[in-house]
C-alpha cells in the first residue's frame, strides 16, 4: 500500500511537470480517483518535496499547480516494461503506421541517449528478450481484457526461464499444468505460448482461460531451435494446426486493394492476365482464413485446399 502511494505521488509530480496549463484539484480527483480532501493533500506532499511549484490562475480563477521543467531528472528512470511497451509499439506501427515509425524510434533513441549506461546495460537484455518473446498478429475490433498482474508473473518468467504452473481452464477440463513460458501471440485474443511439459510440445494457452499462476522455483532451458517468429508463420492466425497450401484468386475488380495486403509472410503474389490477382502460401489457420475471406465476400475464391470448406476446424 505504501509503494501504491509513492507511486501516485510521483505520477502526479511527474504529471505536474509536464502539464503545460499546471493541473488542477479537480484533476488530482478524477485521475486518481480520490476525494477532494486526499487530492489537496496529495497535492499538498508533492509541494513539500518541491518547494519551487508554482502556482497559477486557470479558467474562471481556479487555482492550478506546475513544477518547472527538469525539476524532476534525478527522479525519473525507465523501466524493462516501460522501454519494451516502446519497442512493441515500433513494431506493430511498422505495420500499422509506418509514416509515424522513424518519430517513435528517435523518441526510444533519445530515452536511451538519457539513461546512464549502468542502467541501459542492466535493462536492456531484459527488454530485447521481452521484445522477442511478444508476437503480434493484432486486429482491429473487440478485444478481450487481460489481468495484467497475471502479465506482469509470465514476462518475469520468460526473461527468468522460470518453470510455472497455470490453473488452466479448457472446453473439458479445469486443471494445473506445468509448462516453460516461451512467449506470447496477440489478436483477437491473446495466448501464451508455451512448452508443455507433459504433452512434450510447444502449445498455446488462451490468457484469458489462466485462473492462476505459481511460479515454480525452477529454472529451464530454452529450445535454441525455436523461433516465436517461426512458429507464428505455421498458422494464417494464431490457430495451430498442420499448414497446408493456399491458394486464393480475386478477382479484377478487387484485384488492386488486394496486393496491398500482406496476407502471410510467406506469400507469393501473381497478377494474371485478365487482372486477376492470385496468392498463393502456406499455413495452416482455417477458420481464421474463412473469417478473413468472407470480408472479401464474391470477389475472391479458393483454389486450394479443394475441400476447404470440410477442412477440420480448430478444436482446444
């Protein structure tokens, strides 16, 4: 509880500092989520640490906070979790937003240009392995909540290699499983990907089907065979079942916005004659193939598998 406070009490110096209009009483409430009277005293502690706060007059005279900026160098690090949402998001952008990537990566540059080299050298490795360990396959709509404590234990135990057991809720059957936390695959929803110790294969866990987690007090050895990247190319999703050749034909029509997709990193593009455009890879991931190709609707059609549409669809 006391670190909980601390914490609050340098977000909001930390806020203070980078408000340009200051922050306001009202403010201290809602973001924190407090009463007026724990706000002003909130308020009251970060002004007793720095003394040089300034004081200014807001909309309709109400009364409003800042701290000059700098004031709070010496105080302000970053962390594992912190320099790897960084990276993550460099990654996904390179996708998403390319336009806005070399902006976000000189930000990341400039944060490790600030950093004392006995601090990047302690958190870097840390983060890389972070890096390397979440895999992305992220779209847009709804997605699923995930505990973030639960987070917090399996990414300290993929940097650590700790062995740990998960209370694992699955169609038939709630139970403890003991497994190697290798990574995570994010989408529609999110899984952990994992050796399973007593199946002896790498597998998938739903996150959101993790009831409890206990880090074991055991260490193992990575497959150095394995690849996160790899294993993601098997499936057209995050599904995995035994790839298989693909071959989808769109039509004219559609043929253009089509080659501006990359559908699977593996994938071959032909355009036709008739200015039809085939597309042909292999991967496994039925049923998110048929999700994605009913988007196309009459403008695109399978050439291979033939029996597509008997195809065994993903069970747990």
């Amino acid at each position: 509880m006391f670190y909980q406070k601390t914490q609050k009490l340098l977000d909001l110096a930390l806020w203070m500092q980078n408000a340009e209009n200051g922050v306001s009483i009202t403010d201290i409430m809602q973001k924190f989520n407090v009463s007026k009277r724990t706000a002003i005293r909130m308020k009251d502690m970060v002004k007793l640490q720095f003394p040089q706060i300034k004081e200014i007059s807001g909309p309709h005279n109400t009364k409003r906070w800042l701290i000059p900026q700098s004031s709070l160098g010496q105080y302000v690090g970053f962390s594992v979790s912190e320099i790897n949402a960084l990276q993550n998001a460099i990654k996904l952008m390179k996708t998403k937003l390319p336009e806005d990537v070399d902006t976000i990566e000189t930000v990341l540059h400039k944060i490790k240009a600030s950093m004392s080299s006995e601090a990047l050298n302690r958190i870097e490795p840390d983060a890389e392995a972070l890096l390397e360990a979440e895999g992305y396959a992220l779209r847009p709509g709804p997605k699923i909540k995930i505990d973030q404590q639960f987070m917090q234990k399996l990414r300290n135990a993929v940097i650590a290699c700790k062995v740990i057991k998960i209370k694992y809720q699955s169609k038939t059957k709630n139970e403890w499983r003991t497994v190697h936390p290798y990574g995570f695959l994010y989408g529609n929803k999110h899984y952990l990907i994992a050796y399973h110790t007593k199946k002896k294969a790498i597998c998938h866990f739903d996150l959101n089907n993790i009831q409890a987690i206990e880090v074991l007090d055991e260490y193992f050895t990575r497959d150095p065979e394995f690849s996160l990247e790899k294993f993601a190319e098997q499936s057209f999703g995050v599904y995995q079942e035994e790839p298989f050749d693909v071959e989808w034909l769109f039509d004219a029509k559609v043929a253009d916005d089509a080659s501006k997709y990359i559908f699977h990193p593996t994938q071959k593009m032909i355009f036709n004659p008739d200015g039809t455009l085939t597309v042909k890879f292999h991967a496994g991931g039925a049923r998110e193939m048929d999700w994605h190709l009913y988007t196309w609707g009459k403008h695109v059609k399978v050439i291979k598998p033939k029996d597509f549409s008997k195809r065994k669809i993903y069970k747990e």
